[in-house]
C-alpha cells in the first residue's frame, strides 16, 4: 500500500520537504510511554507525515533511539532532521555529534542537519562541519533553528553560509513576531521557515476565540491553530503527538483553509507585529 503524500514546501536546493511533519520533543524518556509514541509516530508516517524532526538534546539521544525504532525498515521514505546543540558545534564537535546522532538513529545519513539556537562558536565553524558532513554524505542539507535576521545576515557572510536550507523558529498565532521581519527576509531569500510549537505547548487550546471558532468550523482547537501555521505556502510545521489519535487529529489540519473574514477576526485577537519584536524561543 502506498503513503499518502502531503503538500510540500520548496526548499532552496530544489529540493522539498513536507508542510506538516512529527515533532519528537519529550518523547522517548519514560518507558511506559514508549509503544503508545512508537504508535504515534507510525501512524503519522503511515498517513504521509514523513517530516521527523528531533535532535541529540531532546532526553540526551532518546528521541532519536525512540525515532530509530518507530522508521525501522522504512527510512527511504523519511525526511528525518536532527539538531546539534551549540556547545558541541565545532567543526569537529558538528562531525562528532552528527556521528553520533546517526548512530542513535540507527541510519548513514539525515535529510537536515540544524544548528539548535546561537551560541558561542563562530558561526564559521559551524557551517564548516556542515560542508563536511555535506561532502561526506553523511547529511544531505544544513540549515539553523532559533536564529533572528541578524543572525541570519551573519550566517549569510561566512563562507558557505548562504546555503542554508531553512530556519526552525517558534512561530504561531500567539506569537507572530517573525512576520514583522523575520519571514519577509526569508521569503525573500527564498528560504522556508520551519514552525514549532504551532499550538504554543497546548495553551492556544483553550482560548477562547480558538476554541469558538474550531466550534463554528467542526474541528478541534488545535487543528484551526496548526491550519493556521500552514496558510502560508513557505511556512512548513513540525508538532508533538504522543498518541495515534492526535496524529489523526492534526494530519486533518492540513486540509483547513480560512475565509477573509475569518483571518481579519484572528488578526483582531491576535494582531500581527507592528514593529520589531525579539525572537522568542521555548
């Protein structure tokens, strides 16, 4: 039986990834959990969400044990993504945690290889480590998470830099900073922006506008704040579900779509940025 496919989203090495895919945060720590999370994360590939996003920091290596186990027989089909912390991204640090993080998943390559948040290697470095990990096959592209358009235009003067696939920031409809700014120099560059934590860690669950307007439109609160994410065609979306049923749930967000009016009434309760904001991180 074939996976369904989703929508995808362009990538600017020509490449695509899919719009909605599997966020792996917290996952794989606790062992009464784990054949409900292996469930979760094979019904989401089975119904076409073939992004994973996880990375060595997330229970020190147990999401990526947790993933190696739930992709088992199926990588091909995968767009798997793992994230090197800061303190480890040397040029050789990058090499080294990459190694490790494959070993952990138990495959010889990752689709996207990112750069967790800023911090105190030269960014240099960094994207060194990446071009080899590139040229060794060892990943197939690179990009950053949590990174600001300063960091952005930093990264884009070292060598290399320019060759970013996308940035994963945090981005729903509580906190629209990265539209004053941040997406508007990513569309520009051409690069999508990736979105976690689309329902802000389930606090947009129970506001009550979300949860009116789900009412109205006969879906749940956290499928009209995931749709939200995914009106816009170079914004993809990872998002946490520990149990098939709520992979269902937000697999059925991508098929939501929005009236005008429906959007100026959001606008209106959650107004988009009217100057700079600082990037936010969770």
């Amino acid at each position: 039986m074939s996976t369904p496919t989703i929508r995808a989203v362009s990538l600017p090495d020509a490449g695509t990834v899919p719009a909605l895919g599997l966020g792996t945060w917290y996952m794989g720590e606790r062992p009464d959990r784990r054949p409900t999370e292996l469930a979760a994360l094979r019904t989401g590939i089975e119904n076409g969400l073939t992004l994973i996003d996880t990375a060595e920091m997330y229970g020190d290596g147990a999401a990526e044990e947790l993933v190696s186990e739930a992709i088992a027989g199926q990588r091909d089909s995968i767009y798997l993504v793992s994230k090197v912390v800061p303190s480890h991204a040397t040029r050789r640090g990058t090499v080294e945690a990459c190694q490790a993080s494959l070993r952990r998943l138990g495959t010889d390559y990752l689709d996207m290889y990112l750069l967790h948040w800023r911090g105190r290697v030269p960014l240099a470095e960094t994207v060194a480590g990446f071009e080899e990990l590139v040229q060794a096959g060892l990943i197939r592209s690179w990009g950053v998470s949590n990174f600001d358009t300063d960091d952005l235009d930093q990264l884009a003067s070292v060598p290399g830099g320019a060759r970013a696939q996308t940035d994963q920031v945090l981005y729903n409809l509580a906190r629209r900073g990265p539209e004053y700014d941040l997406l508007p120099r990513c569309r520009q560059a051409g690069i999508p922006l990736m979105a976690y934590s689309p329902v802000d860690h389930g606090r947009l669950l129970e506001h009550p506008t979300v949860r009116d307007m789900a009412g109205a439109k006969e879906v749940t609160p956290a499928q009209l704040a995931l749709a939200w994410v995914l009106r816009l065609p170079e914004v993809f979306a990872i998002v946490k579900a520990s149990t098939p049923a709520r992979v269902a749930e937000n697999r059925a967000a991508i098929e939501i779509s929005f009236s005008t009016n429906e959007l100026k009434q959001l606008d209106q309760i959650f107004p988009p940025p009217s100057s700079k904001e600082p990037l936010e991180m969770l």
